[in-house]
C-alpha cells in the first residue's frame, strides 16, 4: 500500500505539472530576479581563465593583458516576453510583446529579443569598442508626418571620454541596413548599416573644483541619442549599463551592523528600471510609440494594469514586473541599480513588516557618497543609486517599490508601481516567510537630516496639487531634429558664441528652461553681480547644426541652470563632471517652501529659499541633477580642463520628452 501510495503521488505530482506547464493564460513557476549577462575585460576576471561571456562580447589578449573590450550590439526590433507576478500570486502571467528594440537577441529562444542587455565592464584605461549595427524598422517622424528610416547611435552617458569622431560622438547618423544615400546635415557623420565606436576611457582620477579628485570608475548606462527619436528608442528597450573599474575603486561597503567590508565579497545585482507601455494587438501587446501617447499613459495600479482592458503599464526590473530576489536573513548583497527609462521619476522605498532590511547608500551617479539610509530615494530618469541592502536575521518579506511622484502643476504625476519582491529566510531555517502584509510600514530615515547626506536622495511629497494629465506635446513648428529626414531647422541668432568662449572673473553662464504649449526650450545668457546681463539669445528649441555655447578649454565655470517652467527639469552634460554649488527653489507663492527644499534636496534649509549646501562633500561629480520649478536655480562648477574633452557635445534636460522635443543645446569645447 505503501508503494502504491507513493507511485500515485508521485503521478499525481507530474499530471499537476504538466497542467501547469499547459495552463491558458501564460501561466508559469515564479520568476526571479534574473543577472544580466556580463561583458567583461577587467583584469581580475581573467585571474583564472578566461571568463564566460556572451558570443557578442570579447577581450582577446593584448601584450600580456586585455586592454579592449570589443561588443557587437545590434538594434532590431524583436518579440519579446516579459513575466509578471499573476493577480493573487497564482503564478507568472507571460506578456507577449511583438515590437520591443533590442540589442540582442535572446540566446535561449532563437528569434526573441531580451530586455536583459549586456553590462558591459571594461578596465579603466581600456578601450571600448563597439560595433553598433542598425536593423531597426522605418518610423513615422512626428515632426514631419513621413515614414522612413530610423537612425540611431550611441552615448556613452556620465563618462568623460572624448566626443570626435568614433567617441562618445551624438553627431553621427547610423541608417538601417540597406537604407540608400540620405541627405547629408552639416556637421553630422552618416554611416550606413553599422558604425564603429572606439571609446578610450582615460587613466587616471578626475580632477573636480577644490582640487578633489574622483575615480574614472563608477556605474553609468548606454543609450541611442538620435535627436527627435531618442525617447521612442529607449521606451522600446534600448538601453543598457557600463560599470568600469569595481566598485571598491571608489566607494565603501559596510554589512547590516555598520562595520566596513569589502564589496567586492558581497553578492551583487546590476538592476534596470525600465517602463514599458503596451496595448493589445490581437493575442499579443504591442509597445505604444511614446509620441503617439500622453507622457501619464494611464491610472495604472501598482501591478501594471490600466482601467482599459487593452492597455498595460509595465514597471519592469532587469525585463520582469515584480521578480523576487532571495536572500538569506543577516545577508548583506550590493545592488547596482538604475533608471534606464526615458520618462519617468521613481520615488524608492521599502514598504513590508517590521523590522526592514537596512539600506546603506554608497554611490549616486557612479560617485561615492556617504552610506546614509536613503529611502524614499529620488531616481529621476539616468540616475544610478548603489546600494548594500542587509536583511534582518529573522527574515521576512518585502517590497521594494515607487511611491509615485508628482513633478510639479505643469508636469507629470507618475503612478506608484511594485518593483522587486525581496524575501530572506530567516537564519534557522530556508523556510519561506509570510507574503507582504496588507498593511505596510514604511521604511523612512532613521536620523535627522544632516549636511553630509547624499544631494537628490530622500523627497517628500513638494507638490501636493497633482496636475490634469495633459496629452503628447506637440513639438515646435520648424523645429530641427538630428534623424534621418527633415532639414536644419531654423535659421540661427547671428551672435557669435564664441565672443564669450572665455568668460570674465565674477562672470556666469546662465542657461533658462522653459516651455510652453508648443515645446520645450532653452535660452542662454553671461551674468555678472551688480551688471546687467547679456542675453546671448531667448529660449528657443535646439537646432544640431548651430553651435549654442562655446567654451575654452583650460579652465573651470561657473553656470546657473535656472527653471521657469511649472515642473523639475532634469539638467544633464555629456562628457564632464561638474560640482553643484548652491540650489535655490523657486516662487514661494507657488506653494513650495523653504520645508519643501530640504525634502527635495534631503538638505536643510538655509536662509530664504535656498538650500545650505555648505560642507557637503557628496556634491562633486555629478553628471545629471534635478533643477527645481518655478524660478527655481541649480548653480554648478564645471571643470573643462582634461583634453579628452575637447569638441562638440550637448547638454539637456534627460526627461528625454523634453529633450526630443527642444531642450537642447550644443557646446563647443576648444583649445
């Protein structure tokens, strides 16, 4: 009996199997949170061998070390699935989308793509190359109501490397292959079918304002950067991460106790927060084109899901809605994480049963910071938090998630979203603790706001007022985009920028966003205490064949980034560091206070409406930072003294609907 019983459970048990494996809906086993693959040419991977990589990827032996790290990346449109935890956790529901862009393809299911790319992990001082091939289908351009073939390219965002030629260059055009001869744009290189990038990460720390110098390590991300069409491509799914050097380079790790340890022994996870927006097409989804939708696609419950049956908004981390990582109670792991979206602002926090994992940040846009707790976190989109995350010994379960976050009375309110289950097992035993209580605590400072903590961490609720969602922004008549047609655009301001190539002692750069019903602007200006000031020309949408500013090399400047439109701008420069100085809120009769700077900034407040940023020593480095709305003022140093950095590059604001659609400007760094 006891044989019969047993070889019946054990038939039973595969029937069930099968059942599910054949279940309707897309139904499968839970998934996890998965790594992405790793392309590698750092010294320490190869200690033992070479290690296993990707077929794309290689680091072939140069003189007795790898000093290249070569990547084939191919921009296609493939299907792709993306699982989601099912309603009431009966599984994972399996989202069939047919239109997704990616870099690779999926090397499990021939014929799908992967929102999983590659990390890509050379050594400082290593050159990467990158052979970028263009397969990506024609596209309608919004801004000529034409169809045809879509360009794309590479940044290499947060590093300073050089922009000429085969570098870290947005003023290349690479058409699909097989796309005929296109008109040529001034100052544009077009190649046709692939191009080849050869990016040389520099030796050696970079020297900030004060003398303080950072490591050339640190996490950034790649993106295509075709003006007009960057914000379509990565709501697609093109995007991935770079991490040179290691994280011990330049930050320091401590376990769930505080005391110091290597993190180059702790488990880490590279995450990627990516919003999809889908709409049914037939039995699959389709991705929505971003200028075709409202920039708040729908009322989306924190699952994903839309009122309307046949729409979905997809918070995603490393290409999955909700996985679930598994720790161990008294673990401590390293969390890489980014927002590689085109849009959307999350606001971090851990929400479970009491006690919380602890949270120590490390790192805020691949620059080490001191190891606060920082949740909520702002992570406006290209921001990188690095992170150690120690689970309690006892264990238990919780949700890392996006609280949601209003932008301000003429910007966006993005919904609240779960994004990755987190579940250790307690010390004793592997046993698996209770699902997330239906009433969260949530996971707040644990200390009084001091000058030394991170800049852009923790954010309260500025706005309370959310704004009416507005439909997709139509962009500026005769507005000039770098893709494959349309012209130069408007003629330019006859004022010579480079008449204030060098700028005067107690001289500033001023540069203004703005926007109106039309379009997204940027003006730009030289101040100087107690002299009026020098408007080089209004706010108006860039132009890629027009030089906006332009800069001698050699010395370092002072800039304010002043926002008079009714919401956060995201302000961004490619290829130099720079060091904030001061952060100034805008009309207090708008509602925001000097209480709602501190929340903003996670600083105290200073005298009026400023922020007291006197002391902080996390401030140096940045590459993208938040300016906040209504007047309100960002005043960086910005270093133009390494040679690497000398040619022509851009700097916008990186909520890329706003960049596509005209905040914009282009430098010109010379000798």
């Amino acid at each position: 009996m006891i044989v019969r019983r047993s070889c019946f459970a054990h038939r039973l048990k595969l029937v069930l199997a099968f059942f599910a494996y054949m279940a309707p809906s897309g139904l499968a086993a839970q998934v996890e949170l998965a790594d992405p693959p790793i392309c590698t040419s750092r010294e320490g991977d190869f200690a033992n061998g070479a290690p296993k990589q990707p077929a794309i990827c290689s680091a072939p032996p140069i003189g007795g070390s790898h000093p290249e790290l070569r990547v084939k990346l191919t921009a296609a449109e493939r299907p792709v699935v993306i699982p989601r935890v099912s309603q009431g956790g009966a599984g994972v529901e399996l989202i069939r989308v047919s239109n997704a862009y990616t870099y690779l393809d999926d090397p499990a299911k021939p014929g799908q793509g992967t929102l999983l790319p590659p990390v890509l992990r050379p050594n400082v001082g290593d050159t990467l190359k990158v052979h970028l091939e263009n397969r990506l289908p024609d596209v309608l351009d919004p801004h000529t109501g034409k169809t045809g073939p879509q360009v794309t390219n590479l940044h290499t965002h947060g590093m300073v490397v050089s922009p000429l030629g085969n570098g870290d260059n947005v003023f290349v055009r690479v058409f699909p292959v097989a796309t005929p001869p296109q008109p040529a744009m001034p100052g544009v290189t077009d190649a046709y079918g692939a191009f080849d990038y050869a990016i040389r990460i520099p030796g050696g720390p970079i020297e900030m304002p004060g003398g303080k110098p950072i490591s050339r390590a640190g996490l950034f991300w790649y993106h295509p950067h075709p003006h007009g069409l960057s914000r379509n491509q990565l709501a697609h799914g093109l995007s991935g991460l770079i991490a040179p050097g290691a994280v011990e380079d330049y930050a320091q790790c401590k376990d769930g106790g505080g005391a110091v340890t290597n993190c180059a022994n702790l488990r880490r996870h590279f995450v990627m927060l990516r919003d999809i927006i889908v709409q049914r097409n037939g039995a699959d989804w389709r991705i929505v084109e971003r200028q075709d939708a409202p920039p708040v696609f729908c009322a989306a419950a924190p699952n994903g899901d839309c009122p309307e049956p046949d729409k979905k908004w997809l918070f995603t981390a490393n290409g999955a809605v909700k996985p679930l990582l598994r720790m161990q109670g008294g673990e401590t792991r390293l969390i890489r994480l980014a927002n590689v979206g085109s849009d959307v602002t999350y606001r971090l926090a851990i929400e479970g049963p009491a006690p919380l994992p602890k949270v120590q940040l490390i790192a805020k846009d691949g620059v080490a910071v001191s190891g606060a707790d920082p949740l909520p976190m702002l992570l406006m989109p290209a921001a990188r938090a690095e992170f150690v995350i120690s689970a309690p010994p006892q264990g238990g379960r919780w949700m890392l998630k996006t609280l949601g976050y209003n932008t301000g009375p003429a910007g966006d309110t993005w919904p609240a979203a779960d994004l990755i289950e987190i579940e250790a097992a307690p010390v004793a035993t592997a046993a698996s603790q209770p699902a997330v209580q239906a009433q969260a605590v949530k996971l707040e400072p644990k200390v009084p706001l001091a000058p030394v903590k991170v800049m852009a961490a923790p954010l309260g609720g500025a706005f309370t007022a959310a704004p009416a969602a507005r439909p997709a922004l139509a962009p500026p008549s005769g507005a000039p985009r770098l893709h494959a047609h349309g012209g130069v655009g408007a003629a330019a301001v006859r004022i010579d920028p480079c008449a204030y190539a060098v700028l005067k002692p107690g001289q500033r750069r001023v540069i203004t966003l703005a926007q109106d019903a039309n379009g997204f602007m940027m003006g730009y200006g030289i101040a100087e205490t107690g002299k009026p000031d020098v408007v080089l020309f209004p706010p108006r949408p860039v132009d890629m064949a027009r030089i906006d500013v332009c800069v001698k090399h050699g010395g370092e400047e002072v800039w304010e980034i002043v926002n008079t439109a009714g919401e956060i701008h995201n302000f961004h420069i490619h290829q130099v560091k720079f060091m904030v100085s001061a952060v100034q809120w805008g009309d207090p009769k708008t509602g925001a206070s000097a209480a709602d700077c501190m929340s903003f900034m996670n600083l105290p407040a200073g005298a009026g409406q400023s922020c007291d940023v006197a002391g902080v020593t996390e401030l140096a480095g940045h590459d993208t930072f938040p300016v906040p709305p209504n007047g309100g003022r960002l005043t960086v140093v910005i270093p133009f003294r390494n040679t690497v950095q000398i040619g022509k590059f851009v700097f916008h604001c990186h909520i890329l609907e706003h960049e596509d659609n005209g905040m914009m400007a282009v430098l010109d760094l010379r000798r």
